[in-house]
C-alpha cells in the first residue's frame, strides 16, 4: 500500500505543481515533503495494523498435532477486508485518473494560448506570402500611376506578368537598351 500511496503522491505533486505553479513554488518545502512521505508509511500501518493485532490461531486438524498458524483477521472478517481494499485499491485509483485528467484537460486548454513550433512555421510562411502579396500590389499601383502620368513606362509580358503596358516611345526603348 505504501507504493501505492507514493504513486497518488507524484500524482497529485505533479498536479499541483502543473495546475497551481505559482502556489507550488511558495508552498513546497522540504518539511512538508518529509511529512507527506511520513504519512505515507502511515497510513498503510493504520490500514493493516488492526488485522494483525487481532490474530487468530487455527490448528491443523488434518495432522492432529498441535500446529498453529497465525492469520490476520482480514481473511475472516468481511467487513475489514472490504475497507482495506476500498483504502488499498478504489479511492487511489480514483484519485490518480481524475488528476490526471485535469493535469491533460489544463494542458491542452494551454495549448491554445501559447504557439506551437508548427504555428510559428504557419505563422511565417503566411507573413511572407502577405508581404510579397503587398509587394507585388505596391508595384502594380506604381505602374498604374506612371501610365496615368502618361510617364513612359516599360513592361515585359510573360508568365508571370501580365500586365499591359502603353506604348514607349522609341527614344525611351533605345535608352533602355543600350544602358
């Protein structure tokens, strides 16, 4: 029972520490640590000392000789054997699966507030694929500005750029060509 008992210890430590940091760190202390682990041994005493102090003797009738056996009164009063099984089994088990359902149910709501390395990927990738987005507008509007300022203008249709461009004057095509 006693391992039992450390296993709902790091259990409900580890949902304290994970659920209440800030009151973990102010409250955790090694006195209560050996305490806690004090406790921990206690507990089974309690739990199983009343059986042994109340023990039976049985003889051996089969032999006809004078042989006893010591056994606990747990094997042969219900009611006790029901209790320290409740104690030893039922209410840790409980204990261990509901906090370590909280201990999942916080860290998945956290998992919302705070990015994850994937996010931040996303995150980029989307901001990069904006900026050029912006860019790309930035410099149609330019271009749409330099043919409304009837300023000559350049534009090479391909692929990839489909714009329409006015017609240059031949000055401006050789100045281009030649620089």
């Amino acid at each position: 029972m006693a391992s039992v008992l450390s296993i709902v210890a790091i259990t409900i430590e580890r949902y304290w520490s994970i659920n209440h940091s800030v009151h973990y760190r102010r409250y955790t202390t090694k006195t209560r640590i050996r305490i806690f682990s004090i406790l921990i041994w206690f507990i089974p005493f309690l739990n199983f000392a009343p059986g042994i102090w109340f023990l039976e003797s049985h003889e051996d009738i089969q032999t006809n000789k004078n042989h006893s056996e010591c056994i606990g009164a747990y094997h042969s009063n219900t009611l006790y054997l029901i209790i320290a099984q409740i104690n030893f089994f039922a209410w840790p088990l409980v204990v261990i699966i509901i906090l370590n359902a909280l201990i999942v149910v916080n860290l998945y709501r956290r998992s919302y507030h705070f990015p994850t390395y994937g996010s931040i990927l996303e995150q980029g990738k989307n901001n990069i694929l904006k900026e050029n987005k912006e860019k790309k507008i930035e410099e149609h509007q330019q271009q749409q500005q330099r043919i409304e300022n009837d300023e000559p203008t350049l534009s090479i249709i391909n692929e990839s750029n489909l714009y329409t461009s006015k017609k240059m004057d031949l000055e401006v095509i050789n100045q281009i060509k030649y620089s």
